[in-house]
C-alpha cells in the first residue's frame, strides 16, 4: 500500500528559520526528488522574505534573531543540496 504523503514545506521552511527542525540526512530520507525540489524552493522563498523585511539597524537583538534565521535556512539549503547530490536527483 503506497500512501501518498502531504507536506507543507511552507511551514516546514518556517519552522527550519525558527530552529523548531534540524535539517540532516536522517530528516530528508522519505523526501523523493519532487519533494526534496519542492523543499529547497520553500526554502529559498522563505530565505526571500527574510532578506526583503526592513532591516533593523537600531535593535540589536532583532538583527541577531534575523541573521541566525538566515543561516539556519542557508545551513538547510548547502544539506538539502547534498543529499540530493548524494541520491543523484537534480533540484536546481
């Protein structure tokens, strides 16, 4: 019995900016290639929104929070790029 799964990889790359999910191999492992594609463009959309907010030059903590979100998404897109390498599916 094949179960088709739904993902809503707008939540998941939110989630992933917010540190609620890790992104590593074990975690991608049921992602197909249509999956792991539709993963990393969440990701980048998301990577998007975040550079297009106004920046808080004056706050901070607010520029800390924004950069870490920015590089967890940056970490999650280099480990979506190598699995994918790894399984020889092309997401580009």
């Amino acid at each position: 019995m094949s179960e088709k799964i739904s993902r809503n990889f707008k939540a998941i790359a939110f989630d992933i900016s917010d540190g609620l999910v890790t992104v590593n191999p074990i975690f991608l492992k049921p992602f197909g290639e249509k999956g792991l594609k539709s993963l990393y463009k969440a990701i980048e959309r998301k990577r998007s929104e975040i550079h297009a907010e106004p920046f808080p030059y004056d706050a901070p903590d607010l520029i800390r929070k924004r950069n870490m979100r920015l590089q967890r998404l940056h970490g999650a897109l280099i480990v979506v790029k190598n699995f994918a390498r790894e399984k020889n599916y092309t997401i580009l």
